[in-house]
C-alpha cells in the first residue's frame, strides 16, 4: 500500500467511499466530547473569564490555518517532483477550506479582541501574520480560477505555493520584529505548557476534531474535483467525436 | 451554563464558525450532487473516457504514461 | 556570458526608448507622491514623519506596475521560446533581465526620491537614509515581482493578479526599508541593523527570484 497506488483516480474513489462514513462518525464524535468539555466541564479563566471559550475554537482554527497551507505544499512538491495526479487535486481543493478557516481564525480572534484588548483589531504580530497568510490564500485562489488548463494552473500555484513557503517565516519575523502586543504562544512554549490540563485537553480535543473535519471536507471536495475533470474530458470527447 | 458578561461575543464567535463550516460543508455536498449527476447524464449518453471505452478507440496503448495521464481528466 | 551582456544592453535598449515605459514608473511616482497630501492634509509636520513611509510605497507601487511587461513583451513577439531554448540558464537569463529592468525602471525612482522627499518636508538624514534604503530595497521587490510577472505571464490581463500574489511577499522589504529609513529619524535604534537585515532580504530575492520565475516560466511554456 504505497501512495502511488492512489494515483490511479478510481481507486482513490473506492478508498474515499470506504474511509468517509468512519471519517464522519469519528468527526462528529469528537465534536460532542470536545464541545461539551468546553461548555460543561472546562473552567474559567480567573483573567478572561468566560471568554476563554473562544480559545477552543480559535487556536484550532489558527493551527489548522497552518496545517492547510502545509498540505498544499506537500501537495505543491508531489505536483512539481513526483508528478503525482491527485495532488494537484489536494493542492486545489485545500484552498478554499483553508481560506474559510483562517478567516474564521481571524474573526474569532476578533471577537475575542473586543472584550479582551477593547478593540475589534490590534496591528500585533501574529494577527497581522495570519492577515497576510488569508491574503495568500486568497491571492492562490485566484491565480487558480485565472488561469483556465487546469494543469497549467495547478503548476503555477504549485510553483506560488512553495514561494510562500520560503517566504512565511521570514514574513513571520518581520512581522514580530515590527510588532508585538498579543499573548506569547504558551501551548507550546519550550519547558513544557503553561495551560492548565483542565483547559489543555478540550483544546486539544477541539484541535483533534477540527482536523478531522478538515479531512472530511477535504476528501469530499477531492472527490468532487475528480469528477469534474472527468467531465470535463468527456465533453471534450465528446466535442471531438461530433465533428 | 452561564456565560457571564461577555456571552453575545463568545455566541458570536461560535455562531459564525458554525454558519462558514455549514456553509462549506453544503458547498461541498451540492457541488459533489450536482457533479455526480452530470457525468450520469453523459453517462446515459453513451460518452466513455479513454481508460473505459476501449471497445470504440482503435489502439488505445496500455503503457504507464497513457493510463496514468488522463486519470485527472484531461484530454491533452 | 557575452549573450547574457547582450540581452542586459537588449532589455536596456527596449525599455528606456520610445514607447518602452520606463519613465512612466517615474512619473507615476511623482503623482502618488502628489496626491498623498492631498489625502492626508498639507501639515508639513505629519507629512515629514510619514515621508519615507510614502516615498516607499511609492516605491513599491511603481514598481509592481511596471512588471506585467517583463516577460509578456517577449512572450507575444515568440522571444519567450527562444529563451527557454536556449543555451543560457533560464535562471541566469530571467537574474539579467531582472537587472535590466531594475536599471530602467527601479534606479529612476531611487534617483527621483531626494527631490520628492523635498516635497514631504523630510530633513536631509532621513532623505539620505530613505534615497539608500530605495537603492537597496528596490531590486528585492523588483526580483519578488519577477515570480508574479512569470506567474502570470500567460494572462492578457495579469497586472492586477500580478500585484495580488507579489505584495504578501513585499511585506518583509517594506517592514526593513521603512523601519531602517525612520531608525535615523528618531534613533532607539541602530540604522544598521534592520538596513542589513534589508540587504540580506535583497540577496535572499535575488536568488529566490529568479530559480521560482524560472521554474513558473518553464511550466507556463509546456
């Protein structure tokens, strides 16, 4: 079972009709348990108060930001070197999720803003990077709907994709450089987490469960875009059988 | 459940997220519907890609690049 | 080598003769400098705090506009092909018609910025800082952009989508140049250091530039 087996469409299908109904109920599981920890079981913070549930959604949004711009350059690399056919399919169906999610990072960090800071937005480091980090997305989006040969396109975004790369955690530090008012990042901070395991497992539940759906949506809209391009070249058979 | 003094901004945010993730996922499902039922429409009509439709192509060569090639649907 | 000399003089040539559009970089800088206190207000106080701020978007304006010609010029007349066929590396040659353009196009700007920052008030450290921030800062941006121009290439209308996909990539150029430009202004902080930082973001586009734009310009081609 290797990955180029898959390249074959069809059993990529066959594969996706097996693994999808598990991926639903697996999704769907973890959300309940995440969400009624979060609402039920987590407490609140002793600064933030109840506001800290906002934490549980934005953090995994923010990472899954990050995690989507990933695949897609996983999904660039298999394009430019491997000339695998279904990652141009991957690359293509990760941008638009991973636009919706982190602009859902930003609204919601906005949202946790207001009460938090008093302001709907504060030009500090990391919110300023994931704005730029939307824009790519959005600017990736359109390089793909611009250009109309899908194998032309998939290789010029593949090619923008992992200039990107290249360029975010130069981006990144700039940004920091230029300025910094937010919270340091304290899940991860070497020595070990500063949150409490209390707060630490739902989010981390949260995190595992919108992976999940990212997959789920991401395996679907994969399956969409085989059958697109299937049309596609049947048209054109079909066009060229008519004349 | 009380959500103190801040509640409408946490509904707030978790209300939007649902209403993007919903949005997506109907995208998505509509998308593959509207999909599927096209290429059963040119299905009916007796059109066949390459890799189905040996029976009518005169000498369609097996080799890797060949069946791999149109796999992603194009007729190039 | 001596083919590389002679597309440099050739791009040189192209761009700065009738109907080339080189100056137009320039002048288009002139006016986005004009109408920004216009926008803002005519205090001199204000404007010369945010003079190298304006002067470098200017900057950074002028030069994504000049861009979508890099390759589409020679992508209509077939030069395009004959590049990509050739004996020079694709990289090599897009680095020289890189330098090429720069010289036309971005080196006016930073020629015309002291007499525009005249217009911003700026006192003449800061003008000198902003003119030498400008002649490091805008090959980077004119490199970066060089992706987006091969990006885009096939395109009728890639300007606009050019500018899209270039200026994320710009925000590190910016970030130094402007910081290093007002560093002297109102000190706290070496000039040297975000102005290395600046040089190296240079370097760093030169090469990143040309090996992506390549890389673009070969897909687009097959």
């Amino acid at each position: 079972m290797r990955l180029i087996d898959y390249a074959n469409p069809t059993r990529f299908l066959g594969l996706v009709a097996k693994i999808l109904p598990w991926l639903a109920g697996a999704t769907i599981v973890t959300f309940a348990v995440g969400l009624w920890l979060v609402f039920f079981r987590a407490p609140a913070d002793y600064q933030q108060g109840e506001t800290v549930k906002i934490m549980y959604i934005h953090v995994p949004f923010a990472w899954l930001s990050m995690f989507c711009y990933m695949t897609m350059a996983a999904s660039a690399l298999g394009t430019l070197v491997w000339r695998h056919p279904l990652a141009d399919v991957s690359a293509k169906c990760a941008a638009p999720i991973g636009a919706a999610f982190t602009f859902l990072a930003l609204a919601t960090g906005s949202l946790w803003g207001k009460p938090m800071w008093g302001t709907w937005w504060v030009w500090d480091a990391r919110l300023t990077s994931v704005l730029v980090l939307f824009i790519m997305y959005l600017g990736l989006i359109a390089l793909q709907e611009t250009i109309e040969d899908p194998l032309r396109a998939a290789k010029a975004s593949a090619v923008l994709t992992l200039v990107g790369v290249v360029n975010i955690p130069i981006i990144k530090f700039s940004v920091d450089w230029w300025n910094t008012l937010h919270q340091p990042a304290s899940v991860f901070r070497m020595g070990g987490s500063t949150i409490d395991a209390s707060m630490l497992v739902p989010l981390l539940i949260m995190a595992v469960a919108f992976s999940l759906l990212f997959v789920w949506i991401h395996l679907m809209a994969m399956r969409n875009e085989i059958i697109r391009r299937r049309i596609r070249t049947m048209r054109m058979i079909e066009a060229a059988g008519a004349e | 459940m009380d959500l103190g003094n801040h509640a409408g901004f946490i509904l707030a945010s978790y209300g939007l997220s649902i209403l993007v993730v919903v949005g997506l996922f109907a995208w998505v499902v509509l998308d593959g519907r509207a999909q599927r039922r096209r290429l059963a429409e040119l299905e009916a009509r007796g059109v066949h890609r390459r890799s189905q439709g040996q029976s009518q192509s005169q000498s369609q060569g097996m080799g890797m690049s060949r069946s791999a090639q149109p796999t992603t649907g194009d007729a190039r | 080598m001596n083919a590389l000399l002679a597309l440099f003089a050739r791009e040189w040539k192209l761009a700065v003769r009738v109907g080339g559009g080189a100056l137009m970089g320039a002048l288009f800088f002139l006016i986005v400098v004009t109408v920004v206190p216009f926008g803002v207000g005519p205090d001199l106080n204000l404007l010369s705090r945010i003079g190298p701020a304006i002067l470098w978007i200017g900057a950074l304006l002028a030069t994504l506009l000049s861009l979508d010609r890099l390759f589409q010029v020679d992508r209509d007349d077939g030069g395009l092909d004959l590049i990509l066929m050739g004996e020079s590396p694709l990289e090599l040659v897009v680095l020289v018609k890189c330098l090429a353009h720069w010289a036309a196009t971005g080196l006016p700007l930073v020629i015309a910025s002291p007499l525009l920052a005249i217009f911003m008030n700026m006192e003449p450290i800061a003008i000198g800082a902003t003119t030498l921030t400008l002649l490091v800062g805008t090959p980077a941006l004119t490199f970066t952009g060089a992706i987006g121009a091969a990006l885009t290439v096939t395109l009728k209308r890639g300007g606009l989508l050019l500018a899209i996909l270039v200026l994320p990539l710009t925000v590190p150029v910016m970030i130094f140049g402007v910081s290093s430009a007002t560093a002297v202004l109102y000190g706290g902080m070496p000039f040297t250091t975000p102005f290395a930082i600046l040089a190296a973001l240079g370097l760093f586009a030169m090469v990143l530039g040309p090996v992506a734009a390549a890389a673009a310009l070969r897909h687009a081609g097959e």
